[in-house]
C-alpha cells in the first residue's frame, strides 16, 4: 500500500513537473511569429519594422512559406509552438478552416490588407508584347487542343500560338503550388484562358475539366522558382529577353528600372489598373490571425492596431509606397472595426 502511493505521488509529481514545464515553454515567446505568403511578406515586414521602432515590444518574426505551407502551420494548433498569424495572398479556403477547427483552432480573426496584382514580367528593353489569357493558357498548359483533341503540349515558342508575338522561347518562371500567387494565377488567368476553347468546354466531368485547365506544362517551359520573388526578379534581370516571371505587383514597382511589365488582355499592371480593377489579374490580400494567442503573445494587439492604422494601411500610407494598393477608405474602416474588435471570421 505504502509502494503504491509513493508510486502514485510521484506519477502526480512527474505530471506537475509536466505542467510546467509546458507553461513555461507557453510562456517563453516574446516576439510575434508571423508565417505565409511571399507577396504579403514585405508588407507584414514593413509593419514589423515600423511596430518596433515604438518601443514596448520585439520586432515580430515574419517568415516567408509560401500561403498553403503557412496555412498549414497556422492550423496546426493553439500555443506558442505555432504561429500567431499567417499572411495570404487568397482567402482562407473552407478546407482549411476546418482543418483549423479541427486542430483546436476555432477563434480566427480575417484581415484584409489591400489589393495586388499578379505581373507578369520581363528584362527591360525588351519589346512591349501582350498577351491574352487565352495565350497565356496555350503557352503554359499541360494538355492543349490540336486538332480537335487535348494532346501534350507541342509550342516551343510564343510565335508558334500567336504569328503576331515575337519569336522567343516560352520559359515562365513561377510559383510553385503551395504559393497562393500560383493559386491566383490558376484562377484568374488559366481558369479563364481555357474556357475560350471549345475541347475544353465539352469536358462534361467537373474534375476533368478542372484539371484540363489548372495543370501547368512540367517540361521546362514553366520553372517553378520557389517562394523568393527576389530571385526571380534576379533571374529575370540577368536573363535572356523573352524570359519571363510571374509574381505579385509589388516586385515590379521594386523593380521598374529593371523589368518591364507585359500586358495582359491589353491591359498593363499599374498602379491606377489594379485599384480601379481594370487590370484583370488582380486579387486582395489577407493576414489570418489566432485569436487564443492574443493577451498571451505580447504586443499582438498593438500589432494589429499599427496594421490596420490610416498611416499604414491608408492610400499614401507606408504600405502603398512599398507597393500595395490600398482599399477605400470606408473598407478600411470596416476592416479596422473588425480586427480591433476581434471578430471571428464565419466561413
């Protein structure tokens, strides 16, 4: 009887230990920790910087994996061991929100940030070319029509699909598919260049079709360049004329005095296009944000007020010089009512 309770004591003890050896590995983060996407990186960065020049609090550690690898991290789970909030360059999918609530993370604050445009681009000095989704779509897509049949895609170059458009290799450098700039793109640009032809429209299978228009060719003409839009931009510079990239607009502002934007549907990617959403491969940006994890982490409510802030988020505020495309005013105060009050986004 003695053994035995001695046995369950300690049991108690080591569980206590247990305890608080757990709260206080909780409580050891100071910092905000920040994951997702790389077109949302530098904005969340910049109100990084800005936030800890006030003094008070570390500056928050802001990773960039892309929105589908940050999505998963976030949804992981509550406490310090995960995320506090992830960056996304599309919407929460409700596939993910789920799998949130299923790992326990039920409170979910939904901030949108402002508007991007997807670019795509090339070396400066270049000819000025633009290229229709439809195109876009035959130059990129694993299967295309030929003769009346989806078959493997043959085109070497832009000239094969267009007589009009120069005679350059096609080589695209990209995103890869846990990017959410590569689900963007697939949406806005070969979801609706596919549905222009007929072979693909006559796919009765929901799937099939789907497919038919998402899949990316896998045979070098599309390189997938990973989460560093930089890098691209580098390779860009440095490359061939006729290579070209596909990122968020932001780089291209970057970068103006090194790349040239090509046009898409006649329209190119500025400023003035993707506010007025002329521009049609444009799409809104967002930053989740783990509501168990506010008054835990410190100085995440004073991160969400700096985020949301006329100096920040406004048109001429800091972000809009970094290069996004800020909101109407009466959106950003919606918006701001949201993130301060906490609501839980309902999917």
């Amino acid at each position: 009887m003695i053994k035995q309770t001695l046995l369950l004591a300690t049991i108690a003890s080591v569980a206590a230990l247990g305890v608080a050896g757990q709260a206080s590995a909780q409580a050891a983060r100071d910092q905000i920790r920040v994951v997702g996407s790389s077109t949302v990186y530098p904005f969340t960065t910049t109100v990084a910087e800005r936030f800890s020049q006030s003094g008070g609090f570390k500056a928050p550690i802001v990773e960039s994996t892309g929105t589908g690898g940050g999505m998963k991290l976030f949804c992981a789970g509550v406490g310090t061991q995960h995320p506090d909030m992830t960056n996304a360059s599309r919407r929460m999918t409700k596939a993910e929100f789920e799998q949130c609530a299923t790992n326990g993370v039920k409170d979910i604050v939904e901030m949108k940030v402002g508007f991007d445009g997807i670019a795509v681009a090339m070396k400066k000095g270049g000819t000025k070319v633009n290229l229709k989704r439809e195109e876009i779509w035959l130059a990129l897509a694993a299967q295309v029509p030929v003769n009346g049949q989806l078959v493997a895609n043959p085109y070497k170059t832009w000239k094969q699909i267009n007589a009009s458009l120069p005679d350059w290799k096609i080589e695209v450098m990209g995103p890869p598919p846990t990017s959410g700039t590569r689900d963007s793109f697939v949406e806005l640009v070969m979801d609706v260049g596919c549905k222009k032809f007929p072979e693909v429209n006559a796919i009765a299978d929901a799937k099939a079709k789907a497919t038919a228009c998402a899949k990316i060719r896998e045979d070098g003409a599309f390189i997938e360049a990973g989460e560093n839009d930089n890098l691209i931009v580098q390779r860009l510079a440095s490359g061939a004329t006729g290579l070209m990239g596909v990122f968020g607009y932001s780089f291209l502002e970057e970068n103006a005095d090194k790349l040239q934007d090509v046009a898409v549907d006649g329209v190119e990617a500025e400023f003035e296009t993707i506010s007025s959403g002329k521009y049609p491969v444009s799409r809104p940006l967002f930053v989740y944000v783990k509501k168990a994890h506010v008054g835990v982490v410190p100085g995440m409510k004073e991160f969400l007020a700096e985020y949301v802030s006329d100096r920040a988020m406004a048109a001429n505020g800091y972000l809009e010089k970094k290069g996004l495309v800020a909101m109407p005013k009466a959106e950003i105060d919606s918006v701001r009512s949201q993130v301060l009050g906490l609501t839980n986004l309902a999917m």
